[in-house]
C-alpha cells in the first residue's frame, strides 16, 4: 500500500488496496506505522459494506443490512491497546446511488474499493481497553 509517512514519523497518509478489507488494511497501515495509539480518518468508497449497531438494551452487536456500494462520506476511528495488541475501532457514514446515508461500527467484511486514510499516532502513553461489565464492551482504562 503506497504510504506517505510526515517528516516526525508519527504520521502518515495511506492509500488502501482495491478489494482488502478494511478493517484489516487499516490495521496494517497502523502497524507499518508502528502504531500502537492514535486517530484516523479516512474517505473514499466500498464495494461491500459490513456496519454493525450496538444494541445497549441486549449489550451486543446487531449485524445492518448494506447491500451495494457506497461512498465513504466520513469515518473516523482510533487505534488502542486491547489484550496488548492494537486494535482498530471505526465508525462510518456512507451514501448510496442516491445520496441517503447509513452509519454505525465498521465490521470485518467490508471491502475497500479505493480509501485514502491519515493516521495520527499518539507519542504518549497508550489507552488500554478493558471489560466494562455494566455497558458490556471493552473500555479506555
Ligand atoms: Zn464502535
């Protein structure tokens, strides 16, 4: 993937390849990055699209149907530490054919068709996700 890193190293601009998903893609930008904690942003389309919904009341992840393709109009994520690991956290809006939005937790399944990302990694300590019984998802600690 071609990747445009900033002059201090902790930056980077990135164009993801056709047909990676992109859950997956932008976890190795992150990790070409050396990325361990830090934001990112990108635009762009997909081919598939896989989004969840957080359901509060039943505490877990409901599956949206997204047939078609879609433009990513906004995503926006971050990178923290989760069983000592790096892990990806993005939510999407994207627009169909005619312009109507859908939104929510970008899943695994999701398959780019061209994104251009920037990725933002923080030069402190890093948040770590732990368990957090009452909401039912692991949390910034
Ligand atoms: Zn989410």
């Amino acid at each position: 993937m071609p990747l445009f890193r900033s002059a201090s190293g902790d930056a980077a601009m990135v164009r993801l390849e056709t047909g990676t998903d992109l859950l997956e893609a932008l976890g190795e930008a992150a990790a070409e990055l050396g990325m361990r904690a830090g934001a990112i942003q990108l635009i762009g389309a997909v081919s598939e699209l896989a989004l969840a919904y957080y359901d509060q009341d039943a505490a877990e992840y409901r599956d949206l149907r997204t047939p078609g393709h879609w433009e990513i109009a906004s995503g926006l994520g971050n990178v923290s530490l989760r069983d000592g690991e790096p892990f990806v956290h993005v939510h999407l809006v994207c627009t169909g054919a005619d312009g109507h939005a859908v939104g929510g937790h970008l899943t695994a399944g999701t398959t780019v068709f061209m994104v251009e990302a920037f990725l933002q990694a923080l030069d402190g300590e890093p948040p770590v996700r732990t368990r957090n019984e009452r909401i039912g998802l692991d949390v910034w600690h």
